[in-house]
C-alpha cells in the first residue's frame, strides 16, 4: 500500500491500496487517522492487524441495529435512524453543532472528512465517513459506506461510493 501525497492523478487512477493523510499533516493522521481507498480497504494486507478485518455492510448493519436504527430502515440508502448516529460519535472532535453526541456504543467516531479525486480532503472536522467492505468485490459499482456529520444525528448508508474515495477504515475484531 502506497502513500498517495498530493498526486492526484495516481490517486484518482489507482488500481490498488492506497492512504492519504489530511493536509499530510501528523496532527491529522494522530487525531483522525488515514483515509483509505476502496482498494486498501479490501486489501487484507495490512489496514488492519491480523484477527481483525474491515467490516461489511452487514457488520454495520448491526452495529446501526444496536443503537437504534429500526430493522425495516437497514438496507435504506440516504440518512437513517433518527438520532442513532449520536451513540456513535465522539462527543469532542467534531465541529459545531455536534448536538446530543453521546457516544453510549463506544465507536468514538471522528470526522476525518473524505478524499475525493483532488488531492485536498474535504469536510476534516465536519464529516465522517467509512468503508463497509463488499463480499463481492468483483462489482466495484456497488460498494457501501457509511457518514456522519456534525450537524445531523442520523446515519448515512452509501450504497454507489467511488472506488478513488478516501475513507476511514474502522477495523473489527474477526
């Protein structure tokens, strides 16, 4: 897995892991961590530590089920959920409003923003946003993620996220 720096045309154009760190700041890559791509998330070589794996949508799913999310919302794109997204997210580190974060499931969710095709990651500080590893990862088409952000509650399920997207990777245990 390579380090993408500033080159946004190997980032945009990458065929395999690649990270990217906030203004390739250390301060960022401390407080918020990588942003991967869609490729890094899938590779099992090394984002997460051995016994542990990037979690599915389904592993989502249920963790979105846990804190709150009504069963017949789950497979819904779009913002769901109500007010679950605030059991998720830490209650410091995010921009105002980051009303009624409670972070009673213990995720301790940070905005790391998202890397799109240009180099500059967007939304630091205001937005969140997770990989949900595919079991078919032949259809790159139809890859899941997940968002929070600062002045909403709910919990975003992506279902059409581009494969050059940075994202955090939250890993669990296998």
């Amino acid at each position: 897995m390579s380090l993408s720096g500033q080159n946004n045309s190997s980032w945009f154009n990458a065929t395999s892991g690649m990270y990217s760190i906030a203004n390739e700041s250390l301060s960022n890559d401390v407080i918020y961590g990588k942003l991967y791509n869609w490729y890094a998330a899938v590779d099992g070589r090394g984002v997460c530590p051995i016994g542990w794996h990037t979690p599915s949508d389904c592993e989502w799913m249920f963790l979105e089920k846990s804190v709150g999310v009504a069963l017949s919302e789950l497979e819904f794109t779009g913002n769901r959920g109500g007010s679950s997204g605030n059991a998720i997210k830490s209650t410091a580190g995010w921009s105002l409003p980051n009303t009624l974060a409670n972070n009673s499931s213990g995720f301790s969710a940070l905005p790391g923003g998202i890397r799109g095709e240009m180099a500059i990651p967007i939304t630091l500080g205001y937005s969140g946003y997770w990989w949900a590893e595919s079991k078919n990862e032949s259809n790159i088409t139809n890859l899941h993620a997940r968002k929070l952000q600062s002045s909403s509650a709910s919990i975003y399920r992506y279902q059409n996220m581009y494969t050059f997207s940075g994202l955090s990777i939250r890993c669990i245990k296998d």
